[in-house]
C-alpha cells in the first residue's frame, strides 16, 4: 500500500511595488515636484516641475516607466553641464 499523494500548494506570487511618478526637480530641488507622463497614442514622455516651470520631453516606447523619462532627463542635464564645463577649459 502506497501513501497518498500530497497536494503541493502553489508558490505565491511576488508582489511588484508601484514605481515612482512623482520626483524632485533638478532645477529648484523641490521634493515632489517633477510629475511624469506618458502619452502612448504619439510615443511621447514628458516631465514637468510645477515649481519652476521646467519641462522635459523624450520618445518612448511600450516598455518605458516614468522613472525612465526622469533618469534621462537627469542625463541629459550631466552631458549638458559636461559639455559647458569643458567649453571652459
């Protein structure tokens, strides 16, 4: 005789957290104050302070998040300020 076969309960699933849409401006250094969006139909993300009125515009595509348009606009600030530091020297 045989033992009885033990049902095996399923993994549980791992919960995601929500990413960011909310971010502080690299302009006025407000908390909070970067709001991203993006608009699917034109493929185009924008980030806008409410602070300081500074806004930031990108392509995107069907895998980009917020916190992506945020980091580039955080980038191409860096090349920016890189780019005016060396025009110095």
């Amino acid at each position: 005789m045989g033992k009885r076969k033990s049902t095996a309960k399923p993994a549980p699933k791992k919960r995601m957290d929500k990413l960011d849409t909310v971010f502080s401006c690299p302009f006025c250094g407000h908390g909070s104050s970067v709001e991203c969006r993006i608009d699917m139909k034109n493929l185009i993300g924008e980030a806008n302070c409410r602070i300081c009125q500074e806004s930031f515009s990108t392509t995107v595509n069907a895998l980009s998040e917020a916190i992506d348009i945020y980091s580039e606009w955080i980038d191409e600030c860096e090349r920016v300020n890189h780019l005016e530091d060396d025009g110095d020297a």
